[in-house]
C-alpha cells in the first residue's frame, strides 16, 4: 500500500476525484519566533469552519498531491483552507534560513497562522492536520494551543475556536522509529530516499542563504539521523540528537490533550516501530479526548480504498483517510 500509493497513486490521483483546485489566494504568516511563513488561503461561500494543513517531511505545497487533495475535498465540503510550507520547505524557505524544529516551534506555528486567518475571514472552529511528520506538527499544535491562548501569547483567538486536530499516520516516537526504519528490508531504502531529500533542500537551502546553512555540514549529512546531528540540533541548543527527538516526539504528549483528536494510525505502517502501537493504544484509551482509529493494513499514509469499500463507507473516492478525517471533523 505504502509503495502503490507513492508510486502509482500520485501519478493518477487527478482523475479519482471530481473537485477542481481551489482559487488559493497567497499570505506570508508570522510564525513562532517571527519567522515567515508561506502559505495559501481558500474560502468558500459561508465556510462551516477552516482546516489548516501542511505535509510530511519533504516536499513543498507545489507538489504535495496528498495534501493537494485535501484543500480541494475540504474546499468542496464547505471548509476554508490554509496550507502552509512548513519552516525550510517551498517558499518558506526561501523568505527564510530557519530550520525544522519536528513540532517544538512549529506547534506554535499552527496557532499563529490560525489567528491570522481569522483576521483575514476565515472562521471558527479551526482544525489542524497533516500526515507522516506533519502529523506529528499538528498534535504539537493542539499543545500550543492550550498554552498559548489562555495565557494571551496568542492573541485575537479563543482557546474554544481551535477545535482540535485529525492526523494520519503522525510520527509519534522518532528514536524507536528511526533505529527500526534503518533496520527494516523496506525501511532502509525508504530512509535513505528521505535522507537524500533532505541533503537536497539543505543544499536549496545554502543556496538561498549561504551564510546561515554550513556547506560542509550538509555533506556529512547522509542520513535523517545526521541531517539533524549536523544542522538542526545545533541551533536548537540540544547535545545530542536523541535528547532532541525525546523532546520533540508527541506520544508523551498524547495524555496532556484536552481538545477532540483523531489519529489514523496502520499497524502496517513501514516506517514505524510496531512496539510504538501499544503505547498509542494505551495513551489513547486513557484519555477521551482522542479517537483512535487503528487499522490493520494501510501502510504509510496510504489507505487507498476498493470500489466495494467506498460503497460500504458511502464515500465519493478512494481517499479513505481524508474522509474520515472529514467526516470526523463534521460531527
């Protein structure tokens, strides 16, 4: 699934689906830190409440289909939308030489963008998304959200009109994950395909700031692991690189969410632990908060449906996963 999806499905995903492409209007956000963000903004006619989103770990808004497909299914469902690059991705990029933080400012960059949009028109609730890593950004956003409002370091938004989050298949624990990825017959190639991704936009990245990102460092980047050790944990302030995924991984922030969360979750997913799946089901079942919809077979953000499947879930396409998600946020 996770393969066919990435390979074939992202070829043909077009002609699946009979929603055009929303008529995004273009805003530079401030983010956590005042850092730019580059992001796009659709709003129906009387939207029903706006979904805010961005992908996984690489990519840029220009080729993200998956989430492409999300703005338009939200759009046509009545939602506005606001996608977003997220910091040293696509456009954000290049307005800045800020790296990813895996959620420690990026939550924070949820909030900020969702009071921003709200000036702008687009309404309560406001709901956070995203799949894979981005996954992982949104349920820090929910974090940033009770921590920020209340406490007026967010201003223009009620706590009560961020609504929660729904995310597919997120990254929850970064240390098992990456030693069991690396370890994987699948896994390693997948990981080696993202570690050349990231050595690709760090090299866009110097580029574009040649004196903020280190040559040489992004040539001793060869894999997640150093991508980080090299470039990111070193202007975070953290020692090493697992001290910096303990602090950034959301499963221990799961018992502390206290708005409506879905998490979409394969217990085939590739690029995970398996052993991460009990300690999912366990923080999920003791906080009712959270709905966990845990799968047997999906893979990596996959969930790509039958014909008899989308007749039993009385759904309009193959996109399973995005119509949960939708269908979830509408109740």
């Amino acid at each position: 699934m996770t393969l066919y999806t990435a390979l074939r499905a992202s070829r043909q995903w077009k002609s699946t689906i009979n929603y055009a492409e929303p008529d995004y209007q273009e805003k530079i956000f401030t983010g956590a830190q005042d850092v730019p963000i580059y992001g796009r903004i659709a709003m129906p006619k009387n939207p029903r409440g706006t979904i805010i989103g961005t992908y996984g770990i690489t990519g840029s808004l220009d080729n993200q289909w998956f989430l492409q497909i999300l703005g338009r299914k939200a759009f046509a469902s009545g939602y506005a939308v606001v996608l977003f690059d997220w910091r040293a991705h696509g456009k954000t990029a290049a307005l800045s030489p800020t790296l990813t933080s895996d959620g420690l400012y990026e939550g924070e960059d949820f909030v900020r963008i969702a009071s921003q949009a709200k000036a702008m028109g687009c309404p309560a609730p406001f709901w956070f998304t995203g799949y894979s890593l981005s996954g992982q950004l949104a349920l820090w956003g929910v974090k940033a959200a009770q921590d920020l409002i209340p406490s007026q370091q967010v201003r223009g938004l009620e706590e009560a009109e961020i609504a929660g989050a729904a995310v597919i298949c997120p990254n929850l624990d970064s240390v098992r994950s990456l030693s069991y990825l690396v370890k994987h017959p699948l896994g390693k190639y997948l990981e080696k395909a993202i570690a050349k991704e990231l050595k690709k936009f760090a090299l866009q990245l110097h580029n574009l700031h040649p004196e903020s990102i280190d040559l040489a460092a992004i040539e001793r980047a060869n894999s997640i692991w150093n991508f980080d050790r090299e470039l990111v944990i070193p202007r975070l302030g953290f020692p090493t690189v697992e001290a910096y995924y303990q602090a950034s991984s959301p499963l221990p922030l799961l018992p502390q969410l206290k708005k409506p969360t879905l998490i979409l979750y394969a217990a085939d997913d590739p690029l995970f632990d398996p052993t991460v799946i009990l300690d999912l089901q366990n923080a999920c079942a003791n906080n009712p908060y959270i709905d966990l919809i845990l799968t047997r077979y999906g893979g990596h953000v996959g969930y790509l449906s039958s014909k008899s499947c989308q007749q039993k879930a009385n759904d309009p396409d193959p996109w399973w996963a995005w119509n949960r998600v939708l269908q979830w946020c509408s109740l």
